[in-house]
C-alpha cells in the first residue's frame, strides 16, 4: 500500500484529479452483527483484492475505517456506474462531518453514473438510517439514487473520490468541496425563521450533555430578541430554513452548526459557547467563516467539568459549568447581545442545584473534572 494511506489528504489545494476510476471493484461493509467500533474495517478493494486508499475515512489525523480482508463468503453483484461516498453515520454531527466529504465529486460525475453508494457505519437499522437521510441528501444535491450495501457487493464501474471534509485539521475543506456546498446546500429551501436564534440542547435528554443552566442563557437570549430553537423537532428542511433566515446565530458547541456552515450566508453573525474542553467551538467557528465568510467567534468561559462517576474525561454527554458574565461580556463585543455584562455566573448552590437535577438522569451521578 502507498504511503500516503497513512495520513489525510491535503484539503488546502484543489483535489479535483482525486477520483479513482475502479472496474470490478469490492465495496465491502463492516461485518454483520459487529459492534459498532470507533474504527471499522470497512471500504473498497480493487479487482486485484488492493485497498483503494481513497476510499479511507478519516477524523482528523486518525482513521475511522481501515481496509478490509477479502471476505470469505458470499459476494453480491451490482451492475452499473456508482459512486462511493463511504460510511453512513447515524449520528447527525459525523453524517455531517464524515458521510457527505465526497459528494464534491458529484458534479464531476454527472451523467457518467447512476447513484451514489454507501456502507453503514456498523450494522444496525442501516436501511432506517439510509431513508432517514435520503431527503437531506437530496437537499445537498443528491438527484440520483442512493444506496447502503449491508454486503460485500463486487460492483461494476465504481468511482472513488477522496475525503473532501472532515474534523479537526480538515475541518475548512477542500476548494471543490466548499464549492460543491454553496452551489448546491439548500438551494431549493426558501429562508423562514426568526431573524435571532439560539440553537438550544435544553430540550434533549439530560444524558446528551450540555451547560449548566442553559436556562437562565436562553431567558436573557429572549429578553434579547432570540427565538429558542429546538432542531431536533423539525426536519431538515425546517432547519435548513431557519439557518438560512436567521442574521444572529448562538450555540453551545454542537452538531447542528456544522449544518449552518453549509447553509448560512456571510452576512451572519455567530457566537459558539464552548461546553466542553478541546477546542471544539474553534473548530466550529473556522467552519463557518470558511464555508459561509459569516463573523464567527467561539466563547470559551469553561470553570469546569461535570462528567459521569464511572467516565475518564469529559465528552459529549459531560455538561459545562461557565463563567455567564464572560460569555455575555463576549458575545456583547461581538455584537450579538447588547446587555450581556448583566449575567452573572452560577453560585455555589445554583450549581449545586443543577447537579441534583440531572442527577436521577445519569448512570453514575456527576463529579466535577478538574483536568
């Protein structure tokens, strides 16, 4: 295998001539009945039993597919000319940021093939997951029919594009795939929604993670002028809608923004509430002045960790204990609040009291991560 299987592409110039053209090629899913591992070997192979080294999935630095062996039992046959797409997440944020990284190829390869092809991320409800994602798909830009492979299928003519997106260092995207969005993210989705919104996690179960007392945030967004928003109550087209309408943008660090990047306009100003360590509201903020040339700022007031008893570190389902005068003497600069140097910080024992409230919700209690 070449070298460079090794690392990710390089996203910083134009990856147009990254398209393998395969006959005969193997599209091999992860094996059923599997866990769902945090990397899978999973991918295509040549007519020749070769890893085709494009067809890797990454997350920054690392891998999260790795080539698969020949499998040893039955092969499914699918005739025609497909393009591969990679592994079918169900979590929103890594469909977002791992399962729609090549569809700038698509363009390229309109009318040389006839749909685009998938392997799920693990074997669990994947046809729910491929119909819940096909009219998203299609509001991206998909028109040609799409396909999940729960088997080893030999396919006839198999285009392979590298990765074009991704998290971490990959999280700006290559040239032809921040193209690829603006020409085509939403395009026939009228802009409805207020013109301020606050992406809220509030309404999510407790076991999902976010900051304490998010509802004393979204009280002084609503003296503001802030619609709360729910996403996980509209479907995509209503969300995509929203993104579209909205001028001022706020969020905790979360999945839905990297929908905004694909979707939102450079005349928008946002503000990303970092609820957990790691840069990740950074991240989000280099995506979306990237992709859209919108104002981003990431706010990163953390005092500390609440993490599950039994959990090493904090995670997405850990929740944020913030300096709330910090974060509205923030956003205030940035022009997204005007009376923010009003909030103030949770004491003692409001955060005492928030603690007891999620408490009965976890599965271990909350302790404080003082890493």
């Amino acid at each position: 295998m070449p070298d460079d299987t090794t690392r990710p592409p390089d996203l910083s110039a134009s990856i147009a001539h990254r398209i393998r053209r395969l006959d005969r090629a193997l599209v091999v899913p992860p094996p059923e009945g599997g866990p769902n591992r945090s990397v899978q070997r999973s991918g295509v192979l040549d007519d020749a039993g070769l890893p085709v080294e494009e067809a890797v999935t990454w997350r920054g630095d690392s891998p999260v597919t790795v080539p698969p062996a020949l499998p040893d039992g039955p092969v499914d046959a699918l005739a025609g000319r497909w393009l591969f797409l990679g592994p079918l997440f169900g979590h929103f944020g890594h469909f977002l940021a791992e399962s729609i990284s090549r569809l700038w190829a698509l363009d390229t390869l309109r009318g040389e093939i006839d749909g685009v092809l998938y392997v799920p991320k693990f074997q669990h409800r994947v046809q729910h997951v491929a119909e819940t994602y096909r009219p998203f798909l299609k509001a991206l830009g998909v028109d040609v029919p799409m396909r999940s492979l729960e088997r080893p299928t030999r396919v006839e003519r198999l285009h392979v594009p590298v990765q074009g997106f991704g998290m971490f260092g990959m999280i700006e995207g290559a040239p032809e795939f921040r193209d690829y969005m603006r020409r085509h993210a939403g395009r026939d989705i009228a802009p409805k929604g207020a013109r301020k919104i606050y992406i809220s996690r509030s309404a999510l179960p407790p076991g999902r993670g976010s900051i304490l007392g998010e509802a004393r945030l979204e009280a002084w967004l609503e003296a503001e002028g802030y619609e709360v928003f729910h996403p996980q109550k509209h479907d995509h087209a209503t969300q995509i809608a929203a993104y579209k309408a909205a001028t001022h943008v706020i969020a905790v660090d979360c999945s839905p923004l990297h929908l905004l990047a694909l979707v939102g306009n450079a005349d928008q100003r946002v503000g990303i509430i970092a609820r957990r360590p790691g840069g990740l509201g950074a991240l989000f903020a280099r995506q979306i002045r990237a992709f859209t040339g919108a104002q981003a700022v990431a706010v990163d007031a953390l005092r500390r960790n609440w993490i599950e008893q039994t959990a090493k570190r904090p995670d997405r389902m850990s929740w944020g204990e913030v300096d709330f005068a910090q974060i509205g003497a923030a956003l205030g600069e940035a022009g997204l609040v005007e009376n923010g140097r009003g909030w103030a910080a949770l004491d003692a024992a409001q955060v005492e009291a928030e603690i007891a409230r999620l408490t009965p919700s976890t599965r271990s209690g909350l302790r404080p991560y003082e890493g």
